[in-house]
C-alpha cells in the first residue's frame, strides 16, 4: 500500500523561521517536506553532547535519570534504551477519536521543526525518519484526549513516538495499518531510542499548537463568509453604507475595524440597491448591520494575534531539558507549559463565537418584516409557508452552544505528576473545541448568507455589487430560490460548504494573516 500522492509542492522547512503561509500548505496536504541542510550541524552538535554526558556519566535530569516526581532517580546506561522505550509505551494513554490527517500533519512538521532547532539532543536519523513518513503519506494514529498542555502534550505525543519504535497503529489513505508495516512503506525499521530521545519526542507542545493552527485557519474561513454574509444581509434589509465611511474608523484607530470597514466599501463599490435608497431617510440600522467593522475587525485583530503567537510557538524549541552545544549547558526549563497557546485558542474562540453570534442577530432582523422590509420570515403565502423560521432557531442553537464552548480554557489547571506539576496550560482541549466552534458558526452564517440571498431576490430587478453578485450565483447554484417550503437541511448543509471554502475575494482574504505570511 502506498499514500495517495496528487501533485506535490515541495516545502523545504527553516526551523525557527516556517511562516503560516507554509503552515497552511501542510494543513492543506499535497506537499513534500524537506529539512533545510543547514539546520543538520546543529542538531548532530546537541546528540553529541548528550552522547558525552552518557559517556562521562555526569548527572543530567531527562538524559540519564528518571522523570518528573522521579527525576532524582539515577538510571544507570545500559538501562537508557530501556528507559526511553518504557517512556514513550507509559504515557501513551490517549483516548477519543484519533486526531485527523490535516491536524497530524502539522503535527509532525512542527515536531521536525521544534527537534530540528538544535536544542533537543536527538539523532537526525530520528528527524530524517519524521520526515520520510510524512512523505509516504504514513500518519500516526493519534488520540485526541488526554493532554493537560504541559509538560507538553504528552499522551498524544507518546502515541505518534508509538509510530517510530514499531508499536501502535498508523493510518495510510484513511486505513488503519500496524506501525511497523508504516514504517516498511517508508523503508524504515523500528528505532531503538538513545538517550534523551524519547523525552524529546514527548515533551513539546505540538499537537495542542497544530490543533490551534487548524483552528486557525477554520476561523479564517468563517471570518471571510461572516464578512460576506454581512454584506449580503445589508443588501437584503437595503442598509445604509454610511457607517462604513472611512473617518468614522480613522478617528477611532483600531486596525482591524479600519481595515473590515475599507474592505466592505470595496465589496459593495457598484451596488444598484445601495444606489436605490440614498436619500431613503433612514436613520440608523440595528448595530448587527450597522457595527459589522467593530465587531468584525476587534475579530481580526484577535485571530491576528493569535496568528503571531501560533507562528512563533510553532517554530519553538519546546522540549525539556534544552541542550547548548555552543558551551555544553543542559538547561532544565519549562519551554513545554502551552500558556501562550492557551491563550492563543481562547481568542480565537471568542472570535469564532462572536462572528457566529452578530452573523444570527443580522439572521433574526431579515426575518423581521417590521425592521427589514421584507416578507415575514422571507417567503410567499406565509402561513401556509413558514419559510426560514426554523432555519433561525438552529442558527440560534448553535450560536448559543458556541457561548458554552468559549468558555476560557487557559483560566483552569488541575496538578498532576504528585504535585511536581502543579499548574497546567489546559492548551490541548482549548484548541481541539475549536473544531466544533467553527463548524457550529460554519452553519450560522451560511444560514445568514442563504436567508440573505432570499432578501435580495424581492429587491430585483436591481443588482447588488459585482462582487456580491458573484456570490448569489455561487449560492443559486447550490441552493435555489425558497417559492415554497421545501427540505431545507440539505440546503443547510450545501451553505455550511460554502461558509467553510478555502477561496474568497481578495479584498476579504488580504486582510487574513494565515493567507499571506
């Protein structure tokens, strides 16, 4: 059995220096990694240190002595192998459902990319061999519970260590196969560890830093169709683009809402129905319409920090102890506590929570014939129609679950390891809920979108921006217009896929850090 491989794009990876642009590419797939040649001496100048530690028999915590509460514990060397193998099978105790291919992907690049720093001590066999795997299309089976963030994501990373001594399962093309025949499809064979080098696999942050970059870039997305279902819905309700006046935001300062209100003045440039009612008399919009730049730029501006902290942290030596070849030092610190990545994937839930949240208000008010204008619930012969009412009681739904699930993770800990570690990031579960927040905002604004759509049907013959009249046929070509109730869940579904597409006007998509550095 082989990887399924259609074109391939080679990604040759920088440690220290890989940008979200190239994180994307490998969350996306279709990509061949390749280790920069530079980064080789320094990782074989940390392994031979190590290797003179184990030789000298000087006392290094994670090299040659027990771990955690049992770092005290001398391990004599012909028992290190033996050590590190009981490492990686004793904390391989993951459970749930297995991490899916985009998210192990990036674990895997940001593994060679944290060993490849030259602070972990590790061979390059080791590192070669992540590589080869990820290449062949061989991916560990990886269970999604049982991290705490710190130290490191243990568990889930033990299990794709699993993968390289030959135990445990790993996936090819979606099939479940034993590691050891993975390993043959890579022309490998199981490693026995050296010293430090199971430590080095386990400790890190990440899986829960490559389930926040999923997370991420899931947002992006829904971000992106939030911004054009708002358009839609103030085409639809005939709002005023007045609020979207650039000294409005100027005079405020903040980046984000200056840069969401220039980027909907672009999307609704050349609308007839804007045109239709400038001199309309009114006065002001419900704030779902008329606060879309600050609500949705104080969005990007969280996703864009986000998207800096992920950035670094992906890059990161995170393991433990650290290894400086340059004057032989062996630091024990904390690099493994995912705090930032913690904080990281708060924010962005609160972002992902909020674009769900304003995406059903606008939802609600296109159903309300007394504020939008619009036939009640937006269909024909309504009584015998009860056109999109309920569609707005599960966007009210899932806007009200995404409140529950943006519940902070990084404010709660609980000890573990007898109390040695006593205060825990909790990054690994605030990222993985991420997943579920963006596809409950997913369907809400698609909803917006369809409902939006429906609106600006009554207002034709008049055409909307060019831009968003791109979008109604991109819409129309999934779902049609509502004459009569209908199925609608499969229309549901059809506008979830729409809110949750990788391409969006440039106007929109220039604005997202993860599309362009």
């Amino acid at each position: 059995m082989a990887a399924t491989t259609p074109h391939l794009t080679r990604c040759e990876l920088h440690p220290g220096q890989v940008g979200l642009a190239e994180l994307r590419q490998i969350y996306q797939g279709n990509v061949q990694l390749a280790l920069a040649e530079e980064a080789r001496a320094s990782i074989e100048a940390a392994q031979q240190r190590v290797l003179d530690i184990v030789d000298t028999g000087e006392v290094v915590y994670g090299i040659n002595t027990g771990f955690g509460k049992l770092a005290q514990t001398r391990i004599p060397a012909d028992r290190l192998a033996e050590l590190q193998r009981n490492l990686v099978l004793s904390h391989s105790v993951g459970v749930g459902n297995d991490l899916p291919d985009n998210v192990v992907r990036l674990v895997m690049a940001t593994k060679v990319l944290s060993l490849s720093r030259g602070h972990s001590g590790i061979r390059p066999e080791i590192v070669d061999a992540l590589v080869a795997l990820f290449n062949t299309g061989v991916m560990p089976c990886i269970p999604e519970k049982g991290s705490v963030g710190a130290s490191g994501d243990l568990a889930p990373l033990a299990h794709l260590s699993l993968m390289l001594i030959g135990e445990g399962q790993v996936r090819v093309n979606g099939e479940k196969i034993p590691a050891v025949d993975g390993l043959a499809l890579a022309g490998l064979v199981p490693f026995e560890l050296g010293p430090k080098e199971g430590l080095a696999l386990l400790n890190g942050t990440q899986v829960s830093t490559s389930l926040a970059l999923s997370g991420l870039f899931e947002a992006e997305r829904v971000f992106a169709a939030g911004l054009m279902a708002g358009a839609l819905s103030l085409e639809a309700i005939k709002g005023s683009v007045k609020p979207l006046d650039a000294r409005i935001h100027e005079a405020r300062g903040q980046a984000g809402q200056i840069a969401v209100a220039a980027a909907l003045r672009e999307v609704l440039a050349d609308s007839e129905i804007v045109a239709s009612h400038v001199h309309c008399g009114r006065v002001q919009d419900p704030y779902s319409i008329r606060c879309v730049p600050q609500v949705m730029g104080a969005c990007l501006d969280n996703l864009t920090h986000a998207a800096r902290i992920l950035r670094i942290e992906a890059n990161a030596a995170s393991d433990n102890p650290l290894v400086f070849a340059d004057n032989g030092d062996v630091i024990s610190g904390g690099n493994f506590h995912a705090e930032p990545v913690a904080f990281a994937a708060d924010i962005i839930a609160l972002a992902v929570a909020e674009i769900g949240a304003i995406s059903e208000r606008r939802m609600a008010l296109l159903l309300d014939s007394g504020l939008s204008g619009l036939p009640p619930f937006l269909v024909k012969d309504g009584g015998v129609n009860s056109g999109f009412m309920i569609a707005q009681v599960t966007a009210a739904a899932l806007a009200s679950e995404n409140k529950s699930l943006a519940h902070p993770g990084s404010v709660d800990s609980l000890p573990t390891s007898a109390n040695q570690e006593d205060h825990v990031s909790m990054a690994t579960g605030a990222a993985r809920r991420l997943r579920d927040m963006c596809f409950n905002t997913s369907v809400v604004v698609g909803i917006e979108a369809m409902a939006a759509a429906q609106g600006i049907e009554f207002h034709r013959p008049l055409q909307s921006a060019s831009y968003l009249e791109a979008e109604l046929a991109a819409i129309r070509a999934v779902v049609p217009f509502l004459e009569k109730d209908r199925l609608m869940a499969p229309d549901i579904e059809n506008m979830r896929l729409w809110a949750s597409r990788e391409q969006w006007p440039e106007a929109i998509t220039a604005l997202l850090p993860g599309y362009s550095s």
